[in-house]
C-alpha cells in the first residue's frame, strides 16, 4: 500500500481533502448559506456564493446539517461554528419542514412554509442522520428521539408495501431505497449506537438490505448492477428499465465496502469490489475520461439526453468508492483507479478563482453553468468525499 501513498503523496491528498475542506469548502457555505435570519442552509448560490433562490431543499436541512455535526464530532478543533450549523439545520427541520401527517416536505419557502410534497422519504434519511449526529454533539435527547423517528418514517415507507404510490403501473423495485437505508443506518449506528429500529439493530437492517441488492440488482451474467428492475429481479426491457447510472452504484458499492471493514465480512468485501470494477468498466468514458451519468444495459441509445454529462456528485462517489478499496486490499488496480478519478475531478470541478466546486459539466469537462448550489447541489457529497478521505489516510 505503501508504493502508492508515499509519504508525499500523503501530504498531497490531505492538502486536497483535510485543508480546502476546513480551510475553503465549509467557510463557503457557512458564509453564503446559513441562513441567519430564519435558520437552516440556503443552497441555491452562484458562483461567487450570491444568493440565487431563497426557497430552501428540506434534504440539504438534514444533510448539512449532518455534514457540520460531523465535523464537529470527529475533528479535534470542535468549531463552534460547526455546531451552530448543524443545531441551525436541525431546527429548522423541526419546527418548519414537517408536514401535518409526519412527513417532510420536499422544498419550503425561506421562512419554512410549505412549497412542495413527494412521494418518496429521502427528506427523512437525511433529517435522521442529521439529528443523529447532532444528538451525539449535544447530549439534547429530543434529537435523538427525532433522529428515530424520522428514520422509522423512512422504513415504513420505503419498504412496507401500499406506503408510497406508485411511479408506475408496471411494477418494480428499485435500488435506491437500500442504499441510502444502508447508509442511514451506518450513520445512525455511528451516532447512537447499534440501536433497534422497527424490531432490527441497524447492523441487521444493513445486512438484509445488502443481501436484497445482490439477490436483484447484481447480474453476474452482464457484470452489471441495475437501477431498476422488475419485482422478481428481472431485467425490465424498457428505456427506464434498462438505464443504469454508473456513479450511483459506485456509491452503492463504497457503502458495502464500509460494512465489510466494519463487520470484517469477507463476502461483502468482494461483493462491494465486484460493483466497482463492474460499474467502472460501464461508466469511465474512455474518449474524455470522467464517469458517464448514465448508460444503457445492453447499449441501446438512451432517452436522457443529459446522458453523457459529467456530475459532481458520481465523481466524488468515485474518489472515495476507489481510496477505499485501496486501502482494503492494497491491489495496484485501485490505486491507479484513485488516481485516474481524483485527477479528472481536481482538473475539472474546482472553480480556482472563486472557490467550492462547479457542478455539472459537459462530456470534455467544461463547466454548463456557473452555478455553485441548487436543490441538489450543495455541502454533502464533496464536503463528505474529502472528510471520509482524509479519515481514511489518517488510519
């Protein structure tokens, strides 16, 4: 392992990851994006950090605040700036973003009124691992009992039938209700212990959640992994069905891997490899490098025409999806992945006049707006990139 992280190259990843993190990154937004006046985070931010849209994400309530009590908790300084943030998001989660049936609404006005509803419970998963992690900053119980709660409301209705409507007459299951439950609960395991949650400790609910993604997603025979497919696992021959997002499942794959370390299971170790090496070969464009957003299973021509785009987020995926494989196997093969996507997205997200990172770019690199924030966009998937990959190389 030594041969690739040398002690130079050490210094150099931790002046990428640890420093512009604490030293750019975070300063960012908690300059342009806490709100202040009326709490939580505000994302929508140019490129300078101008405010562009007041009305805020409910999933960036709970992610950032999730990503500043996790600096708070794991860094020694222990920034009180940090700890305002996440306190700041949390309550704005809680007096503003719940909607009269016990959900969370999907965006609100500055204030926090009600703008939209979906379908769907990622507000939830983030709003608990955002009250989990400011529970463990705090010691305050109410965030604690939040953090359960919202994530008991992100189990049933992810996985108890009749919960969510449906998106379409044709059945299916998708993928992304299990990987985010498997993160969920790493992080509520972090944060409050491995505690018990609709009858399972958390270390149970990953392990059937893990076991459901290899029983319908994996295909051994395509050396693919699915984003959607039908209710018995079979491969829906459809635009919609046949897609796959390459950076989705990378992530999909680093969160197993995290399990494997954790729990020392050898099989999830190579089912986390065997993802990455798969959805690798599927998504690195081999003409201007970068991950593709999106690809056919048997590749057709695809529907989105955003297809070939470069996103932020898949890419961060990427840097911590191989870092880490790296480090669990010391295989040649990963560090020379580690290396081909750090150096891709360094070249291209960076915006190294203004500071923080573009978000979307086109298949060359070049950045489609100059945006720095939006619904989607904001400090989580690179802020948490660099956190996860500085604690890595600190062990």
């Amino acid at each position: 392992m030594s041969e690739y992280l040398t002690t130079q190259r050490r210094a150099e990843l931790l002046g990428e990851y640890r420093d512009r993190l604490v030293g750019e990154i975070l300063p960012f937004w908690l300059k342009n994006g806490l709100d202040r006046e009326h709490g939580g985070i505000m994302t929508a931010l140019g490129r300078k950090g101008e405010i562009l849209d007041t009305d805020k994400s409910v999933w960036f309530q709970g992610r950032a605040g999730w990503m500043f009590a996790t600096m708070y908790n794991t860094t020694p300084e222990k920034r009180p700036e940090y700890l305002e943030a996440a306190v700041s998001c949390c309550e704005f989660l809680r007096t503003k973003c719940y909607a009269p049936n016990g959900k969370l609404y999907f965006t609100v006005t500055r204030e926090g009124k009600p703008l939209r509803m979906r379908r769907y419970v990622y507000s939830e998963s983030f709003a608990a691992i955002a009250f989990a992690a400011t529970h463990k900053a705090t010691g305050k119980p109410e965030y604690r009992d939040l953090g359960i709660k919202a994530f008991e409301t992100y189990l049933n209705y992810s996985f108890k039938p009749g919960m969510i409507p449906a998106k379409s007459e044709r059945p299916a299951r998708g993928i992304g209700s299990l990987m985010i439950g498997i993160v969920t609960a790493q992080e509520m395991r972090a944060n409050l212990g491995d505690i018990t949650v609709d009858g399972k400790t958390c270390t149970q609910l990953i392990a059937g959640m893990i076991a459901e993604i290899e029983k319908y997603f994996v295909k051994p025979e395509l050396k693919v992994v699915m984003e959607c497919v039908g209710p018995n696992g079979e491969i829906i021959d459809h635009f919609d069905g046949r897609l796959l997002n390459p950076g989705h499942s990378i992530e999909a794959a680093w969160f197993i891997l995290h399990e494997a370390k954790h729990t020392g299971n050898e099989a999830w170790k190579k089912l986390g490899l065997t993802i990455l090496d798969w959805m690798w070969e599927r998504g690195w464009d081999k003409q201007f490098g970068g991950l593709l957003y999106f690809a056919d299973v048997y590749g057709k021509p695809i529907q989105e025409y955003w297809h070939f785009m470069k996103f932020w987020w898949p890419h961060n995926e990427a840097v911590i999806a191989t870092l880490l494989a790296y480090t669990m196997t010391g295989d040649k093969k990963y560090a020379e992945m580690h290396r081909q996507v750090h150096e891709w997205t360094y070249k291209h997200f960076p915006d190294k006049e203004h500071g923080e990172w573009y978000g979307y770019l086109d298949r060359a690199g070049n950045p489609t707006t100059e945006l720095k924030g939006n619904m989607w966009k904001g400090p989580f998937h690179m802020p948490r990139q660099k956190w996860y990959c500085w604690k890595l190389l600190e062990a």
